[in-house]
C-alpha cells in the first residue's frame, strides 16, 4: 500500500497511540520530538517501545541525532517501521543514523541547509527511503511567511526525492485543524506539485486527504486501457484514439496512476 496520511500521535500519550493505531491512518508516527515537553521525553520512549515491542507496525519520529534525547532514541529504538529523523542536514549524519538504526529512515528537512543538500541527503543511504520538508521551521529559518514563499522549497524536494529514485514526498501537517476546506485546497495542490499523502495531526483531517489522493475513475480507466494497449500490441509510441501522442514517459504517468489505484483497492478489501 503507498500510505496516503501518516498520523502523528504525542509519544507521551499511551491512550492516543492505541486510538490512533486502532484508526483510519494508513501510516501511524509516534512522535518523540515536537509534540513531547522535554521533561516527558523518557517516558515517550518507553511508550514507542512498548507499543512496538508489542506488535504494533508504527514510525517514530525521534528527536534530532546530536541532542541528548535523540542519541537517546537511536540507542533504545528497536522494531519501527520506519523513523523519521528532524532537521536533516547533513548527509553523512543521515549515514551514521541509518547504520545505527537498521531500518527505513526519513530524512525531514528543516532548514535552508536542508533544502540545498536535499540530493546528498535522498541519496546518502540506502536505507533513506522518502524525504519530505518540515515546513514550519524552515519557513521560520528562511525568514518567510509560508505559503508561496516556500513554492521553491517544495520543488526542490520532490526533484531531488525523484533524482534519488524515492517515491513522492511526503506533504507537511496542515496546522489549522478546523480549516478542512483549507487542507483540500492545500493537499490537492500539494498533489498537482508531485507531492502524494500528508503528514496529520487530527483524525479529522485524514478522510480529507485520502479523498484528494483518490484515483480519478475517469484517469484509472485511461491508464487501464492504455497499457492494455501496450501490451496487446508491444508499440513504443503510438496515437491514442483520443489524438494524444503516448510514449515512454505517459507509460510511466499510466503505471503510476494505476499504482495508486491499486493501493487503494487493497486498502479497501481490508477495512
């Protein structure tokens, strides 16, 4: 399944990682970082660690490699999914992290530094697999307001994630929690930007985004016909009956659409 939202849940909140591991989420972070008070950070670890040591598939998010609470997280952590590591910078920082870890890691980059090393970072490991932009410090680092100030930013990630052969990135969290409408337009212009899923921090906001990264019926049933077409006739380009040209690269947007198609259908069989 390519994950659609992945819900952050304070570490420090035992209650909230079995509602949100028991809930509609495709992907699950038990964060260590922001949503944890520095005097609680002990007892977040202790509580992904019992949640992963008892079967659960979840990521964590730990605190940034360096700090004492992060060397903490990387020496204790053991059967995540996956971590998200904060304010990437460094490519050789996100070697040693892997190698420490052992599993999938998440570079989120965070800062000007960040964005300008996003290839070195997507490509620092082979266990880094998706890079994604933390966009409310790096607005705080590039001075800006958000929104279109960080247009640049977001190109950057999803060239450099796509030069590195990962898969889209990852949107930020849509901080405004009420502001569904506000999420919509955001996710669906996230998505028109290369970005697929969003990273959330309210139930709330997860149907919104799963609707917006819904295939279109009308653009599966393309893709479809398309590569039935390819392989019916084995044709490296051809002239659809619609008059659109088709080579290797609308190929490429059919099997992709049709990923995304089939992801869904499995999710939907099992909930």
């Amino acid at each position: 399944m390519i994950p659609r939202s992945w819900l952050y849940v304070p570490g420090d909140r035992p209650d909230r990682i079995t509602k949100a591991l028991n809930g509609p989420a495709d992907a699950v972070i038990i964060d260590l970082e922001d949503a944890v008070a520095a005097a609680a950070k002990n007892e977040a670890r202790r509580n992904a660690l019992s949640a992963l040591d008892s079967g659960a598939t979840a990521y964590v998010r730990i605190n940034a490699p360096g700090t004492p609470a992060g060397e903490a997280d990387i020496k204790a952590l053991r059967g995540a999914a996956g971590v998200r590591v904060p304010k990437c910078e460094d490519p050789a920082e996100v070697r040693r992290v892997a190698d420490a870890l052992g599993v999938p890691v998440y570079p989120v980059l965070e800062s000007a530094l960040g964005v300008e090393n996003a290839l070195e970072i997507a490509t620092a490991h082979p266990l880094v697999a998706g890079i994604s932009l933390g966009e409310a410090d790096l607005a705080a680092d590039l001075r800006v307001a958000g929104g279109d100030a960080l247009t640049w930013p977001r190109s950057r990630v999803v060239v450099a994630a796509r030069a590195a052969g990962l898969p889209s990135p990852v949107q930020s969290v849509w901080t405004a929690v009420r502001d569904l409408d506000g999420l919509r337009a955001s996710t669906e212009a996230g998505r028109a930007a290369g970005f697929f899923g969003r990273s959330v921090i309210h139930p709330a906001q997860i149907p919104v985004v799963h609707d917006v990264c819904a295939p279109d019926p009308a653009e599966t049933a393309w893709a479809s016909e398309l590569l039935d077409h390819l392989e019916t006739t084995g044709s490296a380009a051809w002239i659809d009956h619609r008059g659109q040209f088709v080579d290797a690269a609308i190929v490429a947007r059919a099997r992709w659409v049709l990923a995304i198609a089939g992801s869904e259908a499995k999710e939907g069989q099992h909930s």
